[in-house]
C-alpha cells in the first residue's frame, strides 16, 4: 500500500514523499504512527537527515546504495533520509549513506534543484496528506 505525507521544509517549499510498505512495513508502520512530527534536518552531501525520530526499527531490506529520490529510515541514528544526488561516501557520483538503511520510498517531487537550498540545521515538519 502507497502511503502519502508531505515534508515541509523551512524556508522552502513543501515536497510529497510516497512511502510503500511493501519495502519495510514495519518501519514504515512505526512512522505513521509518530506523524506529524516536528524534527530538525541537517544536510550530508544531496542527503537530507532528521535529528532522530521516535521509532526504532532495524534491519528490514537494507541497502548500502541507495537510487536518487529514494526515502529511507536510517536505524543507527534513528533519522529519516531524503536522497536527492550524491553522497560524500559515494564514488563516481553514487548515493551511498552512511550505512545500510531502511528505503522507505520516493520523493515525489520531478525537480530536486530546490532541496540544494535546505539548510543545514533548519527544521521540517513530516505529516500525513
């Protein structure tokens, strides 16, 4: 099942993630049910990550490397995390996170060009559409 929430940004505009449970329905399940949620974001590369959420959740179909626009819940650090481009640990323009996570889903959104502007240390709001 497709799931819809909406990630809004300060100082930018919203973007629409689709969460599919058919990838890790227990994460996804244990973050429906903390939403919405307030968390402060911080930036790695073209990787947006929350301050750590409160679900805990580990290894369920995780990945090394990740596809551009991918969504995933990173267990370690308890964060959600959004892939826009290549991360410092990627070689040749890979998205590699900083260890395995949880892919949860897809930004939504065609044009990723704006998330280059999110701040590190702002804040985003995650909530059900």
């Amino acid at each position: 099942m497709i799931h819809r929430i909406a990630v809004d940004l300060s100082d930018t505009k919203a973007i629409e993630i689709e969460l599919d449970d058919t990838l890790a329905p227990k994460t996804i399940s244990s973050i429906l049910k903390c939403l919405p949620i307030s968390v402060g974001i911080h930036v790695w590369g073209e990787e947006i990550y929350t301050d750590p959420i409160p679900v805990v959740e580990y290894k369920e179909n995780q990945k090394a490397l990740v596809n551009l626009m991918d969504v995933a819940y990173w267990p370690p650090g308890k964060a959600i995390c959004l892939f826009f481009g290549p991360t410092p640990l990627g070689r040749n323009g890979e998205i590699r996170p900083y260890s395995p996570v949880n892919v949860i889903g897809r930004i939504k959104d065609a044009d990723k060009s704006f998330l280059r502007n999110v701040q590190d240390e702002s804040s985003a709001v995650f909530r059900i559409l």
